[in-house]
C-alpha cells in the first residue's frame, strides 16, 4: 500500500483545481440543428427570441415558450438568471457569448439587503425576513464563505416540538444558539390524510404556495448588512425535466437550489443528458413530515426527511450521461438514477458519469433499486462511473443531517439492485467520512466490476461494503494494513492503487 505524503495531496489538490479550471472554460461546440432562442439581463420577454437583440429576459418565458425538439435556448455569459424552468422535448438548454458560464438560480432575489431584515429578538440575536419565503435547505453567504445551520423540530400532535426532547415545544429563541443558525417556520397548510402511523395532520411544504418563516441569528448586526450576498436555497428544482425525451443542459452554472438541481423522473426518461455544468450548493429542504420514525437513529422521534440531489433521475431511464461537470456541496447526491418499485415495472440501462469533478457532497454518485425480491421486470444495464475525481464524502454542509453514517463516493445501499454490465473504473476516491463505497445488491453478479480505481483514505477510516446480502449484510471493512489486499481481493480491483494518507 502506498502512503500519501502532503506533497501527494498537494498534487491531488492542483489537479482537482486543474479540472475545476478545464470545465468551467469549457468553450460552446455543440451543433444546433433547429431554432436558436438567446436568453440576457438585457433582453425583454415580449420580444421573439431569435437573435441577441431580440433576447428574451427571464427563465418564466423560457418554460412558457413553444419549443421544438432540435431547438435551442442559451443564456448569455456573465449573467445572473433566476427561477425554475419547466424544459422541453428535444431542446438545448447551453450558453452564448463571453466570459463566465451563465449562473441560473433558484430563489427571486439575493436577500443581502437590510430592507429585507428586522430585528425578531435582540436578546438573543435572531432576526426575521420581511418577507415570506419556501422552505430553505440553508443560507448561503458572500458565495460560499460560509453558510447557516439549520434546525428541523418534529412536527408531533399538532405542534413543533424539540428533536432532541419531544416532550419540550419548540422555541426559536431557545434553538437558534450559535451564529447564523436558521430555522424556517410553517404550519399554515396542513394535509388532509394523518401522518404515516399518527392520527393527526402535518404541515405540507409541497405546494407553490407553502410561504413561511424564516429566522436567522446574526450576532453581528442586520444580516443584509453583514454580508454582501445571501442566497436561499429554497424549495424549488431549477431544471424541471420531468419525462422529457433528449434534453440536453450544456455549459451552464446551477447554484442555490433547495431540491434538484436538474430533475427528471417517470417511467422511462431517454437521453437526458447533463454535461460541461458547474452545479453546487444542491438541497436540504424538508421533503416531508412523516409521523414517527421508528429507524431514527436515537429511536421512536418524530421523522422529517431532507432531500436534494445534483442532477437526479427517479424512475426508468435510457441513453443518461452526467459528463465533464464539476459538483459540490450537495446535500445528498451529485449525480444519481435511482427508483423504489411500487407497482410499474422500471429499467434504468445506459447509464454514463464520466470525466466529473465532485467536492464535498454526501455522496459523490448514488444509485438504487428497490423492490421485491421476487420480481424480475425491473433491472440496471449497462451503467458505467469512469474518470472521475470524487472528493471528501461526507465532508460538505450536508452532514448537517441526523444519519451522519451514511456518506459514500458510490452509494448503492443495501437493495436488490439487480445489475447486469455495471463498471466502475479508473475513478480516484479521496477520502469519505465514512464508507468509501456501498456497493451491495442481493445477488454477487449484479455488483459492479471496479478495475483501475485509486483510493485515497485516511488510516483508521473506512472502505465500505461489497458484495450480496441474500444471506445476510456484508461486513463495513476497514482502511487498515490489510486495505491494499481488501480491494484486490473483496473489491476485485486487481489493478487499484490504494493509497493510506501519512
């Protein structure tokens, strides 16, 4: 085994900061066979589309605009560009002009302004948004300096209650305890059907309309005066794929988005294809309030579930490529396809993440498929992780969340995953904060084939988990002395290169 002196680092690190400077100079190439649509600060959305002068403003009228497959919209470098979009089949959604990549945003407006502050308690330092907001996964300030931590109580019996003490009801004052806590507040929609095993509703942040609360600790004075951005990450996705045949999102900058960055979904989406992007600071809104939660960790507390992926596909799916992209601070997953069998049959075959630079994300690359084991109509084909740079699992702001065992650089878990044609190689894994790789499924030939791989760990921290657990759960290895013969002869990987940090 071969030990990594910080000057190896150092050279991991240059060229982890090569490959950031390669993708986000990506230059525009691709071929434009319809229609081209230009998108710019500068332009109006009464105007037509079809040429720079006549650009349109906003990514409302993209979502609105007939478009054909072939066609192409591009957003103008340089520019700033806010809000969903709602995609369509065939289309191009890429950049023109000069200079940075075109950054596409969740939230309305940057929230670094004093007019949008008042003081809630001076006591105690936490101060109030004017104005109502969705749900927020966190606060991002002065473009990634640093960001809020966010508290989440059980919503129990019709009331907030403390995670830690259920007995005690939740109070802002007494919860937000540090500097630049968060804590967003809503109850105004509650469901209509009770919580998953409890007789009583819970609040539903589902709707376009679930505006809430929002209230930060700022012992320095008035937030928009503090800081010369905050950005929200709120409850939105920002590229709304859904089943949409061959969309393609090229060379564009996806940042502050508080579900998915690019979400598809259904039973089959084909060609989806994400490629040359930067997307970072992905995710921790509150999915839902599920009742209780009997697989909490400490037991028996009222469950809420965060959520939010890089670029997510949940369903079936055909011809799915995340290459040349650069990911970091996601919550969840930089890139995944993944599907929990209820009824529907799904097949998720052809599947590529290549040539990808992924920071600090809770997992690097997910995967899943869920379902009976008895049922035999749904299945993985042909998925390949290949050149890529995969950094710090567990590492980001996404550990904010209670299960803080579950990081991984390629997530699996522990479920059927029936697989066929699945490779895994010539990535570098540096380090997670737990697993390396969970890489399990009931049978032993639909595990992935690893070859080539480089691993990068400190001593005393974790490998991971391979192989089938139709008898029982495959041991958690360690990084230890024996790491080097472990991924020979567990792994497979005949030609790793493992790597023990000094």
């Amino acid at each position: 085994m071969y030990v990594a002196s910080k000057e190896d680092l150092l050279r991991l690190d240059a060229f982890a900061q090569n490959r950031k400077q390669e993708i986000r100079n990506t230059p525009d190439s691709l071929p434009i066979k319809g229609q081209t649509y230009y998108v710019s600060q500068a332009g109006c959305d009464e105007h037509d589309g079809t040429a720079p002068e006549r650009a349109w403003k906003t990514p409302a009228r993209v979502s609105t605009a007939d478009l054909q497959p072939e066609d192409a919209v591009l957003f103008r470098r340089g520019d700033v560009f806010r809000g969903p979009i709602q995609t369509k089949p065939g289309v191009t959604y890429a950049a023109w002009g000069e200079g940075e990549k075109p950054k596409l945003y969740s939230w309305e407006k940057d929230l670094a302004d004093p007019s949008l502050w008042v003081l809630y308690d001076p006591a105690t330092h936490i101060w109030k948004l004017t104005e109502k907001i969705l749900d927020v996964g966190t606060l991002v300030f002065n473009h990634g300096k640093a960001h809020a931590y966010k508290h989440i109580p059980s919503y129990k019996n019709g009331e907030f209650v403390c995670r830690d003490e259920e007995s005690r009801r939740f109070d802002v004052r007494e919860a937000l305890t540090r500097d630049l806590d968060l804590y967003w507040h809503f109850d105004t929609i509650l469901t209509e059907k009770p919580s998953r095993g409890e007789d009583f509703p819970i609040p539903d942040v589902t709707q376009p309309e679930s505006l809430g609360e929002l209230y930060l600790r700022c012992e320095r004075g008035t937030p928009g005066e503090v800081f010369s951005s905050i950005e929200a990450l709120a409850r939105r996705n920002l590229f709304c794929v859904g089943s949409n045949p061959n969309v393609h999102i090229d060379n564009l900058c996806l940042k502050y988005i508080g579900c998915h960055a690019v979400s598809a979904g259904g039973t089959c989406v084909r060609g989806l294809r994400v490629t040359n992007c930067e997307i970072g600071w992905i995710g921790g809104c509150i999915q839902h309030y599920a009742g209780t939660d009997p697989n909490y960790p400490e037991g028996g507390r009222g469950t809420v579930t965060r959520y939010g992926n890089g670029v997510e596909i949940y369903g079936g799916c055909e011809d799915y490529e995340v290459s040349n992209c650069y990911i970091y601070q996601v919550y969840d997953a930089a890139m995944t396809h993944q599907v929990t069998i209820r009824s529907t049959p799904r097949v998720m075959k052809r599947i590529r993440y290549a040539n990808n630079l992924v920071e600090d994300c809770v997992y690097s690359i997910e995967y899943f498929l869920e379902k009976p084991s008895e049922e035999t109509d749904s299945y993985m084909e042909d998925v390949e992780i290949t050149h890529n740079l995969l950094r710090r699992a567990g590492y980001g702001w996404g550990q904010q969340r209670h299960n803080k065992h579950t990081p991984a650089h390629v997530k699996g878990w522990s479920y059927v995953n029936t697989a066929s044609r699945f490779s895994i190689t010539e990535n570098i894994f540096d380090r997670a904060a737990y697993r390396m790789l969970h890489l399990v499924a009931e049978r032993e030939e639909s595990c992935p084939t690893l070859r080539g791989n480089v691993y990068v760990q400190h001593p005393g921290g974790m490998l991971g988990q391979y192989g089938a657990n139709h008898t029982e759960e495959p041991a958690i290895l360690p990084f230890d002395a024996n790491a080097d013969r472990t991924v020979r002869e567990i792994f497979g990987d005949t030609e790793a290169t493992v790597c023990e940090i000094e």
